[in-house]
C-alpha cells in the first residue's frame, strides 16, 4: 500500500456493483491511504454498495439521489460532521433512457433531453457548489466523459451531447475554484462493459474496434482508470485543472 492519498477524506459518487468505474477508482484511491465515502442513488443498489463499500475499512455509505437537492444538502451536513475537511470527490454518474440511446438523436424527447443533462452534467455543476466549501484545504473534483462528446458515436445521442456539456462545466468549475486550489477535471474512458454500458446498443462492437484499432490494441480496464483517478486526487497533479484526459489505449487519436 501507497501513502499518496493518506490523510485525505475522498467521496467517491456512482458505485452501482463491482464493475461500475467508480467501484476500480475507489480501490485505487483505498490503496493509496484514502478515507472513503461511499454514495448510492437509491435503496436498489445500497445493499451491493454496502456490502462492496464494507470491504474497505473506515468507509462511509451515505444515500445521495443527484437529482434531489435535499439529498445533496444531507450529504454534505454528514460530511462536514463525519469528516469536516473534504479532499476529493469522485463523480462518476450519468443516465439517460434507453429509447435515447439508439435510434436518430433528432428523435430524443424534450423530458429525455432534460432528464439526461440534470443527471449526468448539472449533477456536477450541485456536488461541487454544496461539497466545495468542506475543501478547505484545497481539493480535487474528477468526473467521467467519453469521446461522443466530440465526435458522433453510433447510439451515444444525447448522452454524447451530455457529455459535451459535462466537459465544458468542468472548464468552468475549473475557473470558479481555481482561486480556492480546488482543481476540477475529467477523465474519457474507452469503453468499459459496465451496468451503464449495457443501455448502449451494439456496444460489442464498440469494443471490438476498439481492441483492433487502438495503438495499444486493447480495450481499457477499469482499474487503468482507477489510477488515473488517483493520480488526479493526489498532489502529483497539483498543476492540472479544467483537463479531460484520456484513458483509452490512443483510441481518440487514430485517424481513418
Ligand atoms: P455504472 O452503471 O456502474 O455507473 C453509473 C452510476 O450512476 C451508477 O452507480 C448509478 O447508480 C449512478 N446514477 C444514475 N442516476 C443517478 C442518480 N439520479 N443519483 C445518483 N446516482 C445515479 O456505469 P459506469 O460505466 O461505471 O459509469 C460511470 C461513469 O463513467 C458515467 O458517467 C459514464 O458515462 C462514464 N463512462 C463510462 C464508460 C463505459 O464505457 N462504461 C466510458 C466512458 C465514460
């Protein structure tokens, strides 16, 4: 075990089970020294969450439905007792329905448009602004993109409009906290077969270009991730915010 998070109290939003990105992130962050807690969106993941959360000791499992402001005003009361500095928070959170994830993207509906953008970006946007003031001595936000933020990925629709707008709210979050040594960045992922995954049609194949095009020619582990992730929450990359980085074997930067 690593030192390079000890003494840090790091929230860690979007554990679903043990294949969520947020689940490898945690354990990398667990095995640096961190203090964890743990959020569940509702009653029908909190037992796994429990159950995987208990296995890193001195954790937290607290509720926090991001599109509840109470829920986030409760969080961050516990937060502040339990913890009273904050060093980190983990968003790694999106949904969108399922009928908007395949199809024309000039078909997504008005609500699902809405639904899809309170979730995914301006749940960043609320944690941030209500967690923020526990970082009293400096801190670090990361949250999770992909590449259909920038270019048209078949079936991503209006989570690759999302995304686009979850990028740019990091860039200025980035700009509000600065001043407070508060950094806040991204990391876009390759594919990962995950619970999220499964609402994307045709993700195998996806992954299967992936694996034959990428310059590492593989497609990317949760725990590639999960390191990066610490290596944003640590003070190793004090000088970096308002960045996406990726994590993708090169996939994004291969052309035809
Ligand atoms: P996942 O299903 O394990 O995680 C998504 C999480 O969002 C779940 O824990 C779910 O409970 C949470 N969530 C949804 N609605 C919520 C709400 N209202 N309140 C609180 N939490 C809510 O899947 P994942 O692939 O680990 O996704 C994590 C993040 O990584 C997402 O932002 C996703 O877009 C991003 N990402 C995933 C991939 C991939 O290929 N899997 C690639 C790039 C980026």
């Amino acid at each position: 075990m690593g030192e390079l998070l000890a003494g840090k109290n790091i929230v860690v939003m979007g554990v679903a089970n043990d294949r969520s990105i947020a689940w490898a992130i945690a354990q990398s962050l667990a095995e640096q020294g961190a203090r964890l807690a743990f959020t569940y969106e509702s009653e029908r993941v909190e037992g796994r969450v429990r159950k995987l959360a208990e296995s890193i000791p001195n954790s937290l499992i607290l509720p926090c439905n991001v599109t509840a402001d109470e829920d986030i005003d409760k969080l961050a009361d516990t937060l502040r007792t339990e913890f009273g500095v904050l060093h980190g928070l983990v968003h790694s959170i999106a949904f969108a329905k399922a009928e908007d994830l395949a199809g024309e993207f000039q078909d997504t509906s008005r609500e699902g448009f809405a639904l899809a953008n309170d979730i995914s970006v301006y749940s960043l946007v609320a944690v941030s602004k209500r967690l923020s003031p526990l970082m009293t001595e400096g801190g670090s936000v990361m949250t999770m993109t992909y590449m259909g933020s920038e270019r048209v990925m078949r079936n991503y629709n209006v989570m690759g409009v999302a995304k686009a707008a979850l990028e740019s709210s990091v860039r200025y979050l980035a700009n509000d906290l600065g001043p407070r040594n508060i950094r806040v960045n991204a990391i876009s992922a390759g594919p990962i077969r995950t619970l999220a995954a499964k609402g994307i049609s045709d993700f195998n194949s996806i992954l299967k270009q992936v694996e034959e095009k990428a310059p590492l020619r593989k497609t990317t582990d949760a725990a590639e991730v999960g390191d990066t992730a610490m290596f944003l929450l640590s003070h190793l990359s004090r000088g970096i915010t308002g960045e996406v980085i990726y994590v993708d074997g090169g996939y994004n930067i291969v052309g035809a």
